[in-house]
C-alpha cells in the first residue's frame, strides 16, 4: 500500500518541465536511483499496459527526463500537478492505492 509519505518522497524527485493537458514532461532527479528498488526502465515503461488511462511513458536516460501520455478523462491535468507539487496528498494516495491494486490484479 502507498503512504503519503511515499508520494512525498517519490515526487520530490521529479520536477514539472511542461505540461499540457494530455501530457507531461517531467526532469528526473538522478538520486532517485538510491531510492528505488527493483524497478527498472522496462516495468516503467510497461506501466501504460497495466494502468487504465496511461497511453504511453517515454524515458530519455541522457536527459534524466520521462514524458507522460495519459487519457484526460481519467486523469485529470490538476492530479499530475498536484502529486509533483506535493498538494492534495490524501486524495492523491486513495487514487495510486487504487491504481496499484489494478496493477497487482494483473500480473
């Protein structure tokens, strides 16, 4: 189950370079590499498969940046901007909580 403090955590790392509804481009702080555990560049960019809503996650090593494609109608623009922002975490936890049970019921 994801914490608060988790998506606290975790959004620290990214940082909002462009977002239009639709899509966001995020700069990936490399420290977050000590953080993450088991994860790699392919679970990353498999997530559109298993999550309802995400088209696509492109990650660009060089740059350090990830650009999200995502279906506004599922997500909302303000969700995005919140969890990088850090606002709104109680609500934000109920949504990846529930995102991520989807995840585990597919695998």
């Amino acid at each position: 189950m994801i914490t608060t403090e988790d998506i606290i955590k975790i959004s620290s790392y990214f940082t909002k370079i462009h977002h239009t509804p639709g899509r966001l481009r995020v700069k990936i702080d490399k420290s977050i590499l000590n953080e993450v555990e088991n994860v790699s560049l392919n679970d990353v960019t498999f997530l559109p498969k298993q999550i309802e809503g995400l088209k696509e996650v492109k990650v660009n090593k060089i740059m350090a940046t990830a650009t999200i494609l995502y279906d506004t109608s599922i997500f909302s623009a303000s969700i995005w901007n919140d969890l990088i922002d850090a606002k709104n975490l109680d609500e934000n936890t109920k949504i990846l909580n529930k995102l991520q049970s989807q995840i585990k019921e597919e695998k």
